[in-house]
C-alpha cells in the first residue's frame, strides 16, 4: 500500500510535462484537458485532495495551489491546548529574542482542539500571527485529525505546511526553541539545493529501529538513499529524524510530492497502522515521505547535541533532557522540548540549559521508564555553551517567565494535566551505558 502510492506518484511526476506539452500543442481536446485529468488523477492517489472547501479552481491541486502566494517565506506553527503554552513561549521567542520578521501562521485541528479562549489569548500576545483551521480546508473524514492529542500533534504538521499561504515554509513544533532566526534555515546552501531540509538526531543500532528499515525496504523495493548518506543505512547504525523544525519549498513540484506523500502517512487509517503505533517513525515522515517518491532532501549532517542543565544530577554525567541541532557552521540553532524540564515533574518550572554533549552515540527512553532524559557514552564531549548562545538562553527564560506570570490562570489548569515523570535513577543510567554503541 505505502509502495504504491509513492509509484504512482511518481509515475504522475513524469506525466505532467507531457501533459503540458500535450495541451500547448493540440487545440482538440474534449470537455477536460490532459492537464486537468492529470491533476484528477493526483486527487485519486491523495484522498484527502477531495472536498477541499477552497472555491475557484476547476481541480483540488488548483485549489491549494491558488493559496500559495509567490515567493513567499513564512512560518507555520502546528499546536493543541496541551502545547499551548510552548507555543506562547516560541511566538515571544520568534519575535523578541531572535527577531524574525518572518510572518506566522498558527494551524490547529478544529476550535475543540485548541479552545476559543486560547486563540483569542494568541492574538492577544501576538496580533500579527494568523490563524489557520486546518478543518476549515481539509475534510477531516479523511484525516481523523480531531480529537487530537500530544500523540497526534505530529500528523496535524506536514497538512499545516500544504495548507500554509506560504511558497517556502519554516515548519515547527510548539515547543521548539529558536538560538537563531528561522530563516537562516531559508537562506541555507541544503535548502536551495534539494528545497527539503530536515535535521537528524543521531545514530542509532539498526536493531532499536528494525522495523522501520524493513518496512522502508519493502515498500520502496530499494534501498533508501538519506540524502547520500549511503554509509550510515549499511553499517550498524543509521540516522533518526527529529521532525521539530523542518524547510520545505512548495514551488519544486517533486518537494510538493514528497509533501503530500508525508500527509498521506499522516492521514487517519494510514497513520494508524505502521506510522502512528512506533513513535519513533512518527517523525520519520518527513524522510519515508521523499523516500517514498524518489525525491531528493537535505538531511543536516551534523548529529543532534545534548543539552543539560543544573537540575541534573552530578552521577547522570553524559545526560540532559534537551537535544539541539546545529547548523552547517556547527553554532547552536535550536532544540526541542520547550523551557520546562520534563525530568523534574515540575511543569511550570523554568531551566536554562548550561553544558553541551556533542555525540553522535546517543541513547534514549531505553528503560523505558517514561523519562525524557538522553545519555551518551561520550561523556569527554561535553563542554561549557557559549556566552553568546547563554545570553539569548537567559532572555529567553525572562521572556518566559513574564508570559507565565501574566497568563498563569491559563497555563497552569493546562499544564497541570500533562506533568512529566520523574527522572531517571542512577542504576538506570548505568545499565544503559553499559550497552555497546560501536
């Protein structure tokens, strides 16, 4: 199933030129054009095209296409209640710590899933952001988008980036924290290049991600080609994607088929199966969706680095609970998990990361005891973060605190649902250390 639709997509990618063609040359055509019968067919391979409520435009592809303005940037921010609160914090950040201009869009799946009073706080906080109902354009008895929750956040995203008015898309999740403006990530050389650009975690044993590798075998028939990274698919290890931040340009048609690929994994009945039961594939999207099309990406060569903070314990050396990502010049660009520290269980508390691991040999949630933390073996690797990336970390955290303080009657009822557990034990870290990562 996953295999098929990805080849008739690119089937259909190599029948739209001779379409075109066909149409500027013969003036003889019936009711509908080869274009047009194209475009129909592409409908019929992405379900979700269907019922679009865009009016205007004699196919679905038109529909969403006359949406796009040209040459345009933008970000898109997808959230839900129980993120409502990363996501003040990452629009404060946006604006008043990294100081993009970059206009934002803030998708959601339905008025339930985010509450009137939450988006009319948005504008509040933020008046130039526009909301964007991805039910208002989407039949959602394709999607099954609603009712959402954290385990489905994922799949409202690479529907936020098609929806999006914007050509070039800067896609993030709530919780993301920015050490740079997000157009740096527009303005990079693996952008322009493939016009996907997506980040990596780390490697991984092939063996914690077996089923993934299989599955992308078999429904390719190939193997994968990670951006070229031939070398980590055929050794023990190979890349995880962290789907946090993402860049996609919508005027490449490929990109748009990779796109639409992802929102195909991420649409209700398909995501329920093999994407949406591993959480681990859940980000994968963003790669299994080019992978699956034959479309080229730019995966960051550099592996994810591990933030720690002064709530971890002095014998939990080689771990923290935040994993950034750098960007091609190896600066700190950003991480995700938001401000709080999911370890300490305390949710509306406030951490400002201090050290860096810098390890491409990562482990985590392999005791599986619900803890967020990431460890290493590398423990060498660690150093002090810089004082420039500490002086945004310490306005970003000020910034924070003064939203929390001004909206604390919204937050807390939120955030008092969705408290992390406590973190790992000593013996815990040990036994994972004591695993071989070569």
């Amino acid at each position: 199933m996953y295999g098929a639709t990805g080849r008739r997509a690119v089937m259909l990618q190599r029948i739209a030129p001779i379409a075109a063609k066909l149409d500027s040359e013969c003036r003889t055509f019936p009711a509908q054009s080869m274009t047009e019968r194209f475009e129909h067919a592409l409908a019929h391979n992405y379900p979700f095209l269907h019922n679009l409520s865009i009016t205007g435009a004699p196919t679905a592809w038109r529909k969403l296409k006359q949406r796009f303005e040209p040459n345009s940037r933008g970000i898109v921010i997808t959230i839900d209640e129980e993120n409502f609160r990363h996501a003040t914090h990452l629009i404060s950040n946006l604006r008043n710590v990294v100081k993009t201009d970059l206009p934002i869009q803030v998708a959601y799946a339905g008025i339930d899933s985010i509450g009137s009073k939450n988006l009319e706080l948005l504008s509040e906080i933020n008046p130039d952001i526009e909301l964007l109902d991805l039910l208002s354009i989407f039949d959602d008895s394709y999607l099954s988008l609603t009712p959402t929750d954290s385990r489905s956040l994922w799949a409202l995203k690479p529907f936020a980036v098609l929806a999006s008015k914007f050509e070039h898309v800067v896609g993030l999740d709530p919780d993301v924290v920015l050490l740079q403006p997000p157009e740096n990530l527009l303005n990079s050389s693996g952008y322009a290049w493939r016009g996907i650009s997506v980040f990596q975690d780390g490697l991984v044993p092939n063996t914690d991600r077996a089923a993934f590798l299989k599955w992308t075998r078999f429904h390719k028939k190939a193997e994968p080609f990670f951006a070229d990274m031939d070398k980590p698919w055929k050794s023990d290890s190979s890349p995880l994607i962290d789907g946090g931040m993402v860049a996609i340009d919508k005027s490449r048609f490929p990109v748009m088929l990779a796109l639409l690929q992802a929102c195909w994994l991420s649409m209700g009945g398909v995501r329920d199966q093999e994407m949406g039961r591993n959480k681990n594939l859940r980000e994968e999207v963003w790669m299994a969706g080019p992978e699956l099309v034959w479309t080229d990406y730019y995966m960051h060569q550099e592996f994810g680095t591990i933030l720690k903070d002064d709530s971890v314990a002095e014998d939990e050396e080689g771990c923290g609970y935040k994993l950034a990502h750098v960007d091609d010049k190896g600066k700190l660009f950003w991480y995700g998990g938001g401000l709080s520290n999911p370890g300490e269980g305390k949710s509306m508390e406030l951490v400002r990361p201090t050290r860096q691991i810098e390890s491409g040999y990562w482990i985590k949630d392999l005791t599986n005891d619900g803890s967020n933390m990431i460890c290493t073996n590398d423990t060498e690797a660690e150093n002090k973060i810089g004082s420039d990336v500490t002086g945004i970390l310490q306005k970003l955290t000020n910034d924070a605190r003064q939203l929390d303080r001004r909206y604390e009657r919204y937050f807390s009822s939120s955030e008092s649902s969705s408290s992390s557990s406590s973190s790992k034990t000593s013996s815990s870290l040990r036994e994972v250390r004591s695993q071989s990562f070569s």
